[in-house]
C-alpha cells in the first residue's frame, strides 16, 4: 500500500559490509546440517537485515547453493531482505484500526518522516510497515513501534509520539 501523502521517499543507502562479523556465526554452525535458518537469524541480528552480499558469503563458506539459502531468506516472513530503520513502526491497518482513522495516521506519519510506506528515512532511523492486525483492536488504532504499542492515536499523537522519539535520539525535531 502507499502512503497517500506526496513526499518521495528515500530508501536507506546500502554500505560496504564486513562480512568478518560472520565468522563466528558461520563457525558455530559449521558442518551441521538443517541449520540455515538459525544462521540467518543470526546474520540479520547482525546486519538488521539480510544484505545479498551476506547470504552469497555464506553459501559460498557453508558450501550451500545461494538459490536455497535465497529461497529460505524470502519464504519466512521473519527476514528482511532490505535494510530498516532503527525504530520500524508497524501500522495496523486492520478493520477496526481502518474505520478508527489508521488512514489518517498514515499520512500525518509519512508527512511527518517524509517517507512512504515500505521505506526507511535517509537517517535510518524509521521504517513504516502497514501490517494486516497487531491484535490490539480495542486500542485501535494502534501502532507498534520496536515491541512496544501505541493506541487510541491520532495524528497528532502519532507525531508527538515520533518527535519524542528524535528528540532521545538527538535528531531533534
């Protein structure tokens, strides 16, 4: 879904890596087999993601053809194969958040961070996600923002709730 707001995105930049960060996973790992998806968990607690570049390296390293470990990467839902923000806010666009207002704190969110839905600001430090439910009807609506929950928002609240965020962040407002 997109944002309904006007502003392009910009989606956050891919660096160098240094895959040396993997050794000790791919160590760990070495010679056991059914281990794959233990090893990307473990990767993208590294990276926050899972870069191409990583999931090539361990195929090589762990002697794995790159089209199953790339197969496993996007079956799960669980890895992400862009990078996020530091703060990923996850959006529930359920029906009771969608007729609670959620679509206007869509916009006042991507107003606010200059972001679509799906992207990452150029700091790296937000990431919006729309998801189907959080669970949290009766708080609705709600969005959820590195484990913890935000409800009955508006989006004024929602702005105040980011802003907060920045200021602890010391990106200010």
């Amino acid at each position: 879904m997109e944002c309904c707001c006007n502003h392009k995105g910009v989606n956050a930049k891919k660096k160098q890596l240094d895959l040396k960060k993997l050794t000790p996973i791919l160590e760990k790992y070495k010679g056991l087999s059914g281990s794959l998806i233990s090893i990307l968990q473990e990767v993208q607690e590294v990276y926050n993601y899972l870069p191409m570049e990583a999931l090539n390296y361990i195929a090589e390293e762990m002697g794995i053809k790159p089209a199953k470990i790339h197969g496993v990467a996007t079956f799960y839902t669980q890895f992400r194969l862009d990078p996020v923000g530091k703060f990923v806010i996850m959006l529930c666009q359920g029906t009771a958040c969608h007729v609670n207002g959620s679509k206007a704190i869509e916009e006042a969110i991507c107003d606010e961070l200059g972001i679509k839905e799906g992207e990452t600001t150029q700091d790296n430090l937000f990431t919006l996600e729309n998801v189907a439910c959080l669970g949290c009807c009766s708080l609705s609506p709600v969005m959820m923002i590195n484990g913890e929950t935000y409800g009955n928002l508006t989006p004024d609240k929602a702005r105040k709730i980011i802003n907060e965020i920045k200021e602890k962040e010391g990106k200010g407002v």
